[in-house]
C-alpha cells in the first residue's frame, strides 16, 4: 500500500498569538503619539484658517470700499462678519448699519481670546484696521495672530510654552 502525507503549510497558534501581541503593544505605545501629533495638526489647522479668513475680510473691505467688521465672541470661540454700507473709520459708530455676511467661524476644542478693542475687528478700504491679536489656544499648541492697524498686515506665529 502507497501511502503519501501531504503536509499544508499554516501558521502555529503560537505565532497568531505572538505577532498579535506585537501588534497590540505597538498600538498602545503609538497612539499617544498619534493623539499629540493629531491635536497640534488640528490647532495649525485653525490658525491658518483664522489668518485666512481675516485675509478674506481685508481683501473684501478693499474690493468693497466699505469697511468689515468681525464681531469676537470668546464665550462661543466664534466670529461672524459685517459690513457696512458706506465708508466708515470707526468700528463702534452706532449710527452705521451693520449687515450680516453670513460668513461665521467657529472653532471647536480651540480657546479663542481677543485682544481687540471692544472686540470687534474692522478692516477699512485704504488697507488699515484697527489692529490688535488673536490668540488660539489647545491642550497642543497656542498660536498668535497679530493684526497691524497702519497695514491691517496679518502674521501668524507659534507661541512656545
């Protein structure tokens, strides 16, 4: 009698179990990391979005002729955008009629704190504002972005804590 033994390559339960454990050690060491590296990422995010929408005002208030305003509402972390219908040099003229853009930003997990007089950020047609800086603040990171009143210049930078 002829008999063949036919043997079938597999992996042991020894092995499935080892490289599991590895897996599983490697995802409880890396996912702190991943956390850190995903809140910074998110905190970046939102001071380049900030800067980009004050750029959006800027260049609205030029194109325009008339000046925008952001009202800063720390309690919410939110800013929501006005304009007005003629040439104003002054953010808190009560006798001027603000229209919502409908433009709002909001950010979320982020601390949003204003160093802006009264809290209202305004860009006026020949190039200025009324300057001042706005802080975004995490657990990961802190960014200023600073607002010259001559230029309505506007500069991110990281603030190292």
């Amino acid at each position: 009698m002829n008999v063949t033994q036919t043997h079938t390559k597999a992996f042991t339960l020894i092995e499935i179990i080892t490289v599991v454990a590895v897996i599983g050690i490697s995802a409880a060491v890396l996912s702190p990391n991943i956390d850190n590296w995903i809140g910074k990422s998110k905190i970046k995010t939102a001071a380049d979005e900030l800067q980009q929408y004050l750029a959006f005002m800027k260049g609205e208030s030029f194109s325009r002729g008339v000046a925008i305003k952001a009202k800063i509402d720390e309690d919410n972390n939110s800013m929501a955008i006005y304009s007005s219908d003629e040439l104003v040099s002054n953010c808190q003229n009560s006798e001027i009629d603000w229209n919502d853009m409908n433009n709002n930003l909001d950010f979320k997990n982020v601390e949003l704190i204003s160093e802006v007089d009264n809290y209202e950020l305004c860009f006026f047609p020949d190039g200025s504002s009324n300057g001042g800086t706005l802080t975004l603040k995490s657990k990961h990171g802190k960014y200023e972005i600073g607002i010259l009143s001559a230029t309505a210049f506007i500069e991110s930078k990281k603030i190292e804590e």
